[in-house]
C-alpha cells in the first residue's frame, strides 16, 4: 500500500497535465506514492496520453464530465492511502512540496488538510488561503475594493514570503494533502457543487468535527489557474456564483443566501451592461464577455432542494422543545474564546514547543464543538481596529455577531469569556436567538457589573461558569440564579510549563514578579525589594497576552530591579526557570486576578510569594507551595522576599509542593473535563461527550 494517493482530476489540459505528471515524479522521487489521474470525458487525447507517456499512472477514464467533487470522491473510493494529495491537472509541484507538505501534516497531528502556496507561472501569488466567507468579505470581492485595498490575492492576507505555516479558515484546492481519516469522518467532498467552492465546503465540515487546516507557505505549486474552463468564462461566473450562495445556504440559511444573492445581482448587473455596451461599441474589442442578464438571475434562484431548509420560525413552549430534539442530533455545540491561537511548530508528540495549549482548543474535540475565535476578524487593518474599539469597550460584539450566523448548526453556544457571552446574552434577551448559553466569567469592571445588573443579563444565561468561589458568592448577591452558577478551576498548559531543573546556583538569587500594572502593587514590591540581596525581574508592561489599555506608573525603580521587555512564550518559561522564586504582589480581587502567573510559577515548580486576594483563595495554600503576605503590608513582603533568598530549600520544597498540586488537581486536563462536563448536562445535547 503507498503511503500517498495523489489525485489528479482532468478535463481537456492534455499538455498541462502532463507537466503536471512530471512535477509530480519529480517532486515525489523516493516516496511511496500513487498516482491516479481521472480523466473526465477530455477530448483533447488526455486520456491516451497519460497510457502512452506515464504507464505507471493509474488512470480511470470516466465517459463524461462528473464534475470536480464527484471524480476526486470517485478516486478516493478507489485508493486506500493513508494521506491522500489533491492536485489540479493545470498546477505543478515545485521539487520539494510534497515533503514540506508531509512533514506539515505529521508535525500538525490535528491537521485535517494541509494546502500549499500558490503562485502563477509567472512568479505571482495567487489567493491560497482564506477565512471562511461571510458578507464583508463577499462585499469587498464582488465590489472590487478588496483587491484594491488588499492586493490581487485577495481574500488571502497576502504574499508574505517569510511567514510561517498556519491554521486557516480554507485553503485553495489547486493542491491538498488531507489525511484519508479526515476525509472519510465528513464523506468526502460535497458533490452538490457546481464546480467552485467544493474546497471551502470540505474545509468547513473538517473544521466543525475538529480538524484543523493549514497553510504551508514553504511549499510551493505553480498554479494555471481555471486552465480547464478559460473557454467558458461565463459559464464558469454563474458557477462561482451558485457555489457561493450555497454554501450560505447550507450554513447561514436560506434569508442570508437570500441576502448574497440580492448583494450579488446589485454588483454583478452594472458590471454586465457596462462590459456589454462597450463590447458592442468596440466590436469586442473593448470589454470582457460576462454572462447573461438571464444567466444571472438562473445562478441566483433558490432552486437547491439538496439543502435540506434552516430551523423553523421560532416558537414557543413544548412545540419549540419538539423541534429542537428532532434537529439535535445533526447540530454542535458552539464554542467562542476571545483570543487568537498561535501557529507554532508542533513536535511528533503532539506539543508546539514554542507556545502553550490552549484550554479551548483541548476543549474543542472533546465536546464535538465548532470554535470561533479572533481568527473570523477581518484581517489588516479593518480587523485591528475593530480589535481596539473592542478593547475599549473591554467586550466583543463582533465575535457575537459571527456567532449568530452560525447558529443554524448550533444547539447551545459556550463562551470562554464574559467579553462576547455578554453582549450574546443581551441578543437572547431582545429575542434574536434561542439558543442554550454557557458563559465563563473571568473578569469585569464596575462598569460592566452596572451594565448586567441594568439589563438582567444573568436571567438569559443557562450556566454561569465562574473561576473563584468568592465569584459565585458576588454573583448570586447581585442577581444571578445560585443553581445556574457553577465553580470551575482553571489551569494554564502543565504540559508546556515543566520544571526544567532546580534555579541556577551561585550568584545573587534571582526573584520574577509579573502581570500587568492595574493588577499589580509595583510600588509596594519595589518598596520592599529595596536594598535586599537579589536580583528582581520585573515583566509588566510586555507580559504574554496582555490587553491592558493603559499602563499604570511603575512609580521609583529600585537599583537591584531590572525592567523586561515584552517576551515570547518560550522565553517566559526560561525567565520562571531562571528565577528562585515568583512574587506576585496582586491587588485584592474578587476574581481570579494573578492566577495565571501561579499556576505557570507552580507548574515550573517554582516557589510564589502572593498577597492575598480573594480571587486566589481557591488556588494557593499559604505554606504548602506559597507564602501569602497582607495586602499593603510591605514589611511582611520585604521579610518573605528575604527568608525565601536566604533559604534555597525552603524555595526548592514549595516549588515541588506547587508541581504536586498542578498534577493532582489543578491542571488542564481536569479543566477540560470539568467544562466538558458542564456541556454534558445540559439537555439539549443528544450526542455523549467524547473522553
């Protein structure tokens, strides 16, 4: 058995195809591969040229043309390669793509489909990635002004030479490497589209069963470019067109497609009558040939009865109940955190060496979920600055609002943060949805605490996630119902964050305080460190993920304090290994202010000196792995700050008590678990959660 498939589907690029057949020799010299070409019907000789110049080529010669979808699933039928290559008859692989794209997909083991640079014969990029569609950014295509603004590759980011492999939201289908198990786990390819959009469609149902799809830069396909349907422009137009209001169908519903279609015609008609008149003026000389006003409006009638229809009106009471449970079992949970998952280099077991796991991706195939983050933000600058107002507003409506077009497919959304659970449940209380909310709340200001009290936000949420025991007690005091409230105990990558040795010895101790200034009592720590004999490292203002909007005074440093500049992932591991001991002068909180720098402190089995807080008095034991010191109280800090420098073995036992702790009970394995958990009780679910 090879160990690739490649799949080569063809209609009348006989001499195309051929380059492409030696590319693929070429770039596949060494490997275990097969490859299968399927002819669709060519006229042109391809069929006979593939037996005559490649016979080792396994060609399936189909009578007519069944389409892109249909042939590449009739293909992977016939083969059993556990990596399967997709590769347009007009693209051709550059010497080393195949390996680069292999040693993507083993290093990525969640990697659904791995989709590689396009470039155009003459050296030019072609669009090879992009964010799933949604009406920005079909405005900005059908209007012109996303080319104009962002370059002929629009919608991908653009040609960044230097950039890294990443997780996207599609990549173009000129050349694919999936992995046979993920093709199988959503059946292949969508044979319901006409001829474009079959690769978005795939790359959306890998994506909601929990596949991811890379980007890989560093390998590289020269890419014709629509070399089979040049001759049929219009036709090819009205196909684009239909694939696109399908997919809106599918996953938006049909009003949204509704929507595109209307966006479409208004865009597209003036295109037609300008190209036309100037056609007719010039002879055909002037002017491209569009389709038809007719054609048009053929593409844009909703007459798709493949698709089944979206939800019912809403209604209320037992019949809504009943409706629901007969869609249940074909619809997910939504999942949406307020962050951005980095893109780094993953090892054979699974661990990206240069960035922590996050909590919500764990959580994602666990409970089948679909995950929404900030990587359904408009990239450049539109994006940044719809970041920045959020951060202003420290909530984000704009993630809220992806999620609404979501909610077809969805039975209950789970929010890993107040900042979108907020304003989602304002949207259910105004009556926009129905749907089971789940909102974690880490965090929030006076402000936003008048804010939910004015409008009832509490009564719209069916589960109220909190991290502190003193956050269930203020919540239930303000308003919200105590048997909706549940405790959940968080905890950063105790994979990522090991002991990697005891602290250097010899020299002055080195002691690291951390976090940003409006949660930290910098003047009390350097008040305290005056004069002792350590070194303080001090990572405020550039810690990892910091979204503080304006830094508070430092106030005077003292000599013995060096101030760090912001700092990799990587880099913060090897501060907290350097360091004898964390302090973590945290101003009282009722939430979990500071409980990110512990846990990671104690994780790297590294002493912490904290004053107490509230927000902490679930996670830290005062003498087990820490040393609580009173608020304010900068004698007491100075004085543990000096027994932990003076006493290496008193620093070194509460750093392994503090590594006992996380791998008992305070890791994220059992987070993930517990708020696995809070999806697996509620009734909406019919699916079990996956262990």
């Amino acid at each position: 058995m090879a160990t690739v498939d490649v799949i080569v589907i063809s209609w009348n690029t006989r001499e195309l195809l051929a380059e492409c057949l030696s590319s693929i020799e070429a770039s596949g010299a060494g490997l275990d591969i097969e490859t299968v070409v399927v002819d669709n019907g060519s006229l042109d000789g391809s069929a006979e040229m593939v037996r005559t110049r490649f016979p080792a080529v396994r060609l399936i010669a189909n009578a007519d043309n069944r389409g892109f979808a249909a042939a590449n699933n009739q293909a992977i039928a016939a083969t059993d390669a556990p990596y399967v290559l997709m590769l347009n008859s007009d693209a051709r692989l550059s010497p080393d793509a195949l390996r680069t794209l292999l040693a993507r997909l083993d290093a990525a083991p969640r990697a659904g489909v791995i989709g590689a640079q396009l470039r155009s014969p003459s050296g030019h990029f072609q669009h090879s990635y992009a964010r799933f569609p949604s009406f920005i950014q079909e405005t900005l295509i059908l209007s012109g002004f996303g080319r104009a603004l962002r370059g002929a590759w629009y919608p991908s980011e653009g040609p960044e030479t230097d950039r890294p492999a990443a997780v996207e939201g599609w990549v173009g289908g000129a050349c694919m490497l999936a992995r046979r198990v993920a093709l199988e786990a959503v059946g292949g390819f969508d044979e319901g589209y006409p001829l474009y959009g079959e690769e978005t469609e795939l790359c959306y149902a890998l994506r909601r069963t929990g596949w991811e799809i890379w980007y890989e830069p560093a390998a590289v396909v020269i890419h014709h470019g629509g070399a089979s349907t040049k001759r049929i422009a219009d036709v090819r137009e009205a196909r684009l067109y239909r694939g696109r209001l399908r997919f809106f169908r599918k996953h938006y519903g049909r009003r949204a497609a509704r929507l595109l279609a209307a966006e479409i015609y208004a865009f597209t008609v003036p295109k037609i009558v300008l190209h036309g008149a100037l056609r007719a003026v010039s002879g055909g000389r002037i002017g491209r040939r569009t389709l038809s006003l007719h054609a048009l409006g053929a593409a844009l009638a909703d007459r798709d009865d493949s698709i089944a229809s979206p939800l019912p009106p809403r209604r209320r009471g037992a019949e809504r109940q009943h409706d629901r449970g007969l869609i249940a079992d074909e619809m997910a949970p939504l999942l949406l955190a307020t962050t951005l998952p980095s893109s780094g280099q993953t090892s054979a077991d699974g661990l990206d060496r240069e960035h922590p796991r996050l909590d919500y991706i764990e959580l994602q195939p666990v409970i089948g979920a679909e995950v929404l983050d900030y990587r359904s933000y408009p990239g450049g600058r539109t994006g940044l600055a719809i970041r920045r107002l959020e951060t202003e507003l420290r909530s984000d409506p704009y993630l809220a609002l992806q999620a609404l077009a979501r909610l077809r497919h969805c039975d209950q959304i789970i929010c890993m943060s107040e900042r979108v659970g907020t304003p989602l449940a304002l949207l259910r209380r105004l009556g926009v949805y129905d749907r089971h909310l789940t909102v974690l709340f880490q965090a929030w200001s006076p402000r936003q605490e008048a804010a939910i009290r004015r409008f009832d936000v509490f009564a719209h949420i069916d589960v109220i996630a909190v991290l502190t025991s003193a956050m269930r007690d203020h919540l239930t005091a303000i308003g919200a119902p105590p048997s909706r409230v549940r405790v959940v105990r968080w905890s950063p990558d105790d994979r990522f964050f090991m002991p990697l040795g005891p602290p250097p010895s010899g020299g002055r101790p080195i002691a690291l305080s951390l976090g940003e200034t409006r949660l930290r009592d910098y003047p009390m720590l350097f008040a305290a460190a005056e004069g002792l004999p350590l070194e303080l490292r001090v990572l405020a203002r550039g810690y990892v993920g910091s979204r503080e909007k304006r830094p508070a005074s430092l106030g005077a440093v003292p000599s013995n304090t060096s101030l760090l500049p912001p700092v990799s992932n990587r880099r913060l591991r090897e501060l907290y290994a350097e360091a004898q001991f964390v302090v973590l002068p945290v101003y009282d909180r009722l939430y979990a202010a500071g409980v990110t720098a512990a846990l990671e402190a104690m994780c790297m089995g590294r002493a912490v000196i904290v004053t107490r807080s509230r927000g902490l008095s679930d996670y830290l034991r005062d003498g087990e792995s820490c040393l609580l010191v009173e608020p304010g109280d900068v004698a007491g800090l100075r004085a543990a700050m000096q027994r932990l420098a003076g006493d290496p073995e008193l620093a070194r036992r509460l750093g392994e008590n503090g590594r006992r702790r996380i791998d008992a009970e305070l890791n994220q394995r059992r987070f993930v678990r517990d708020l696995a958990a809070l999806v697996a009780g509620n009734p909406a679910v019919r699916s079990e959660v996956r262990a």
